[in-house]
C-alpha cells in the first residue's frame, strides 16, 4: 500500500460525484469520484491522508478566517467613519494597529 494516499475534495464537489458521478479534483489536483461511501475522499483503508491536500484545506480555512476579520474591520471602519465624533480619528488608528498586528 505504499505510496496511496486519501485525497479529499472540496464540499460542493461531494454531491455532485455521488448524485451525477462526475469526476472532480481534489485539493491537490487529483481527479476522482466522489463516493457516499467516502464522503468527499477517497476511502483507502489504513493509508494517511494526502499532505498536499491537508495544507491546501488548512490554507483556505487561514484565507476564509482573515476574509472575516477584513470584512468586521471594514464594517467597524464605515460605522465610525459615520459618525461626526472628534473621537473617530483615534478609533482609526486602533483598527489601523489591530490589520497591521
């Protein structure tokens, strides 16, 4: 079993392989088909999970994370750009060193 991997795909491609049985990539660019037996991966008994999927996964999660926090800081940055207060440019400057922390 050397050299076999278990691949994993993204969400929206698990429904559509099992459903439609279409082919689509993994994380890592291997094409497969998604099984309900899988779940989303293919199901190699006792072999370990691709490297190069796992830290493409953990990438997107770190990506969608800081997307978050961007879009909560654009949000606080337009609530208090609303607002007439004297205080606004020093609230500025901590939400300029909380996106440079």
């Amino acid at each position: 079993m050397a050299g076999l991997v278990n691949h994993s795909m993204r969400r929206d491609y698990i429904l559509e392989g099992v459903v439609e049985g279409t082919a689509r990539p993994a994380w890592c660019g291997r094409v497969f088909v998604a099984t309900s037996r899988g779940g989303g991966r293919t199901d190699i008994s006792g072999a370990p999970d691709c490297p190069d999927c796992i830290s493409l996964i953990e990438k997107a999660k770190a990506h969608a994370a800081a997307r978050e926090r961007l879009e909560s800081l654009r949000d606080e940055l337009d609530r208090l750009t609303g607002t007439a207060d004297l205080r606004t440019l020093a609230d500025l400057g901590r939400i300029r060193e909380r996106v440079t922390a």
